[in-house]
C-alpha cells in the first residue's frame, strides 16, 4: 500500500516539480511571481491535444502524441517569451506590485481567452497508446506513470546540467546574482530573461500535456490548482532555488499521495495538506528547505 502510494506520490510530484520550475527560474531572475505561468501549462494541454488529434489522423497514435508535446513545448515557450515581453518587461523598473498585478491580468485573459474562444467544459483527452500494466513489489506501476517519470526526471536534469555547465546557463545565473553588474560584463540582461521564460513556459507546457494525458481530461481552469501546488513546491524546495524547485514538487506529490491513501477521505484533504505545507513553510523556514537565507540590502 505505501508502495503504491509512493509511485503515485512520485507521478504526480513529477508534474508539479515541472510546473514549479518556471516559477522558481523566474522569481531567480527577477524576484516577482510569474501567475500567469498557471495558464501556460493550460494552454499546454490545449495545444497538445488539438496537435494531438490533427497527427493521429495521418500516423499511430503514439507518434502524434509525440508531435503534440514538442508542439506544446514550443507554443508555451513562445507565449511566455511574448507575455515577458508585453506584460513584464515594460513595468521592469516599477514597484514590486505593479508586474503581480500584470501578471493576474495576464492569467484572467489567457483563461477567459480559452473559456470564450475554445469550450467552457472539460474536453476529454484520448488515450494516445495503450496502457500497459505490471506489478513491482505488490504495487501496480502503468506504462503512462513511467513515462511521465522518465519524461519529468529528463528535462529536469537537463535543466540542471544547462544551468551549471554551459555559458548561457552561467549567464542566467549571473543575472539572477546581479542583474546590472551582468551587464556591465557584457551579458545581455534582457536576451536572458527571455530565455528563461522561454525554458519555463517549454517546461509548463510540456506538464499540460502529460497531465492531460495522465487525467484524461482538460478545461480552461484547469491550471489554477495545479499552479498553486506547483508554487508551494517552488517554496518548499527554495523559491530561486532549481534543484529546490524538483525535490520540493516530489516530496509535495508525495504527501499529498501519502494522506489520500491513509487519512479517511483522504483525497477531499489533499488541496489542505498542500496549503498546510506552504503556510508552515512560510511561518518556520521562508527560505525552503534548500534554500539559504539571504539578508535584505539596504
């Protein structure tokens, strides 16, 4: 029973630790909280499933879901890259509360967008390959979980690897240190910024896509629990804080899983163990767990 629970705990942790990684790469760069990223990851599963079912008319079933996540990958890339553009970068220099307004501006829009434009209820997402079951150590693990896994678990070392051992990767964190003497070194600040939107709206929309496949199911809101959760993660793990932002969405799927399978009615408690998290986080240690304190300049 735990076992299972655990594979379940660990699919799941995999998407939010996803999700939480566009959230923390930004709040790194520019210390404000992207609300609109919860959006993204929706439009995501929108666009890997109208890719989706475009391809499976012409290929199997397996190839178009293919197509429909690298198409999610890069729509979502772009759209955060443009919303940076339009919505962030000219209120840059404005007080802290002026890009959180726009970026809930932001999130309104692209989920009235989808509500008004696209369809007001859940479309159902069709099984792209069949599911293949097998039992580890008495719990029952299904082809979709390790694929969402060995997906999740990819991108999320490659991440690692691009940030610690390439020259932009050094760029992104030299921005994030300080963002003017970056400049002064000739890194180009705002080329930077873009590029990692552009990686966590990819990341955001690639987890839209496996979430769809994974509940079978997509709808405009769909991104606001998920993104919340996902944010909790980033505080847990560390806001700022990369490999932060993947342990915290792991060990945060993991409880939630935890307390659906042992607490009576345990799945109507999961959005309370998650909030719970957050709030003891912030009241005992607001850094995260991996994250360091850092004293404010004055």
């Amino acid at each position: 029973m735990i076992l299972q629970q655990l594979v379940n705990g660990l699919t799941l942790g995999s998407l939010y630790a996803l999700i939480a990684l566009g959230y923390t790469m930004v709040y790194g760069v520019l210390l404000m909280i992207n609300f609109a990223h919860s959006e993204i990851f929706m439009t995501g599963a929108f666009v890997s499933l109208f890719v989706y079912l475009k391809l499976a008319k012409i290929m199997p079933g397996w190839q178009a879901f293919v197509g429909g996540i690298a198409a999610s990958f890069v729509v979502c890339a772009a759209l955060a890259v443009t919303v940076e553009r339009i919505a962030y970068r000219p209120l840059r220099r404005a007080a802290r509360l002026a890009p959180l307004i726009s970026a809930i501006g932001v999130s309104i829009l692209l989920q009235n967008a989808v509500f008004l434009w696209i369809s007001d209820q859940s479309l159902a997402y069709p099984q792209a390959f069949e599911v293949r079951h097998m039992s580890v150590f008495g719990a029952d693990v299904n082809s979709l979980q390790l694929l969402i896994l060995g997906v999740s678990v990819t991108l999320m070392l490659l991440l690692h690897f691009f940030v610690n051992r390439t020259r932009l990767g050094t760029a992104i964190r030299a921005t994030a240190q300080d963002a003017t003497t970056a400049s002064l070194m000739g890194i180009p600040v705002n080329g930077i910024i873009a590029i990692t939107f552009f990686i966590g709206g990819a990341l955001g929309g690639v987890a839209g896509a496996l979430n769809g496949m994974y509940y079978g199911s997509i709808k405009y809101n769909m991104g606001f629990v998920p993104g919340i959760k996902a944010f909790t993660a980033a505080v847990l793990g560390g806001i700022g804080n990369i490999p932060g932002a993947m342990w915290g969405g792991l060990i945060l799927g993991v409880l939630e899983s935890l307390a659906a399978g042992f607490i009576p009615n345990g799945s109507d408690w999961k959005d309370v163990i998650a909030f719970t998290v957050l709030l003891l986080i912030l009241l005992f240690r607001p850094e995260g767990l991996f994250g360091k304190h850092t004293p404010e300049k004055v």
